[in-house]
C-alpha cells in the first residue's frame, strides 16, 4: 500500500498518483511544436526554433551556424501564447473590470500564471465524438450537445467535480507537416473549404458546470466552433472554466480509469500558456490510436 504521505496534495480526493505512476502506462497527449506543423492559429506568431550555439562554424543550408560562442547547441524559439498543446486563461476573452470593454469582469485578472494546478489534475472522462467528425457544413464545427454527454453518463456514470472532460474526436490525426496539415485549420478557419472539429456548445458546457466539472480538453484546435469562435469562450472562461486545447493521443485512452495531467507553462501576465499533458492509464487498458 502506498504511504498516504505520497498522495499528491493537488490531485483530487481518491487519486494516489504515486501509485498510478509505479503501476501505470503514460500517454503523451501532447502535440510536437515543429516548424513544419501547424502548431500555431493561423493568424498568429508562428512557431520557429532556430540555432544560436552550434558546436563548431559551420556554413549550409537550412543555416550557417556558429560555433565561437561556445561547444555546445541550443536554439531559441518564437511561441506564441496559444501555440501547440495549451491552456487558455479567463484573461483570454474576459478583459479586466476597470477596462470599460464589454464583457469586463473580475475574472478577467486571471492570467495564465495564476491558473490552479489542481484544476488540471484529475480523473479523465474520455468522451467519444469521433462520430461527429464531417457532420457540419465547410466553415462549421458539428456541436457535442448536453444529450450526447447525457448518454455518456448512462454508459459510463455521471461526471463528477473534479473530473476533466476530455473530447476524443480523433482529430489531431490532422496534425501533419504541411501542406497536408492545413487540414488541422487552415481548412475549416481560413479556406472554409471543410468542416472543422467537433466542439461542445454552450448546453454542454452548462451540463458540465452543473456537474461541477470546470476544465475541458479536446483534440481539436480550438474549443470555439469554427464558425463562432466567440461564444464558447464568453461563457465557459467568464464562469471559470479552464480550456485545454490542441491535445492529442485522446483515442488511446479508456472513457474511465486514465488520470489526466496537465501542466502549463508559468507565463506572466499571459493569455494562455503552452503545457504538457499526459495522462497516466492502468497498465493494459491504453488503446491503439493516436497522432503520429
């Protein structure tokens, strides 16, 4: 039996994540950040690493590189705040009390370096929307609705507080160097030339707040709909809520059982932080699946 002393003091009541750990299979539900992915929102900053040390002189493409500061290679890199696997803050759509901007709030002084690590740790309730992928016109998200996570809790048991939400639609399989990657957003955002991923609506958004679930993660780029970006962010981060976006791996994890971990970047000031998230699910109960 573990020692009750290792129990994580920010994991939520009946989660041992020492024992997880030694017993337990990690998933990495985080995407890679490369220059060829679309690991950025198309219109902004994108991510590029580039050589600042390398451990020598050397000339070619794709750079000259310079060895004389020292022998040894590290890079620097352009990341925008929404870059990759991220966590939104509330300050992403809620500006703050004293800005006279609509949808002002208190809540909008809740940047990304005050986000609670323990709303990102805890049970994972893998929801199952892989079917919904294509039902919307280009330019459109299908919308997850309050009876659809209403079924899931007949199979599955009801959510409960401390749970995080996660919204398996197997679309990071999207998440591909270019130009095949263009699938991911481009396409359904800039192009609408397809159909976007799947995204809880603002009914499903309130069934999860009634169940006292407050943070939500998804495969998809965005938990704004591709074709109302605006409303789902208002309301979920105005009450809040914690938003995981660009998550990946989903599909191999059970719809119960997995602990899900996500720990972002400690950024001040921020809108939104990248992060790493893994989950950790008992050994043999990880299925095949996932991005590449």
């Amino acid at each position: 039996m573990t020692d009750p002393g290792l129990r994580s003091s920010a994991a939520p009541a009946g989660i041992d994540l020492a024992a997880a750990l030694l017993t337990g299979e990690i998933v990495d539900c985080s995407v890679t950040l490369d220059e060829r992915l679309p690991a950025s929102w198309p219109t902004h900053m994108p991510f590029q690493r580039k050589v600042y040390s390398w451990f020598e002189n050397r000339q070619g493409p794709p750079q000259d590189v310079q060895g004389w500061r020292g022998p040894y290679h590290t890079g620097w890199v352009t990341l925008d705040e929404h870059c990759g696997t991220h966590v939104d803050a509330p300050s992403h759509f809620i500006p703050p009390p004293d800005s006279g901007l609509a949808n002002a709030a208190e809540i909008g002084l809740r940047n990304g370096d005050a986000l609670e690590l323990r709303e990102m740790i805890g049970p994972a309730a893998v929801i199952d929307v892989t079917d919904l992928v294509g039902q919307a016109d280009p330019g459109a998200s299908p919308i997850v609705s309050a009876e659809r996570i209403a079924a899931w809790e007949a199979e599955h048991g009801r959510l409960q507080p401390g749970d995080i939400a996660l919204f398996a639609s197997g679309w990071d399989r999207h998440y591909r160097p270019m130009p095949e990657g263009s699938a991911f957003v481009i396409d359904p955002i800039v192009n609408r030339s397809a159909p976007g991923w799947p995204t809880p609506g603002v009914d499903a958004l309130q069934l999860l707040l009634d169940r006292g679930v407050t943070t939500l993660g998804l495969d998809g780029a965005s938990v704004g709909a591709c074709h109302d970006l605006l409303t789902p962010h208002l309301f979920g981060l105005s009450r809040g809520m914690i938003y995981i976006e660009v998550l990946a791996n989903l599909d191999k994890l059970p719809p119960r059982g997995a602990i899900f971990i996500c720990l972002p970047l400690k950024i001040a000031g921020s809108s939104a932080c990248p992060a790493r998230a893994i989950a950790i699910v008992p050994r043999g109960s990880a299925k095949q699946g996932g991005a590449e």
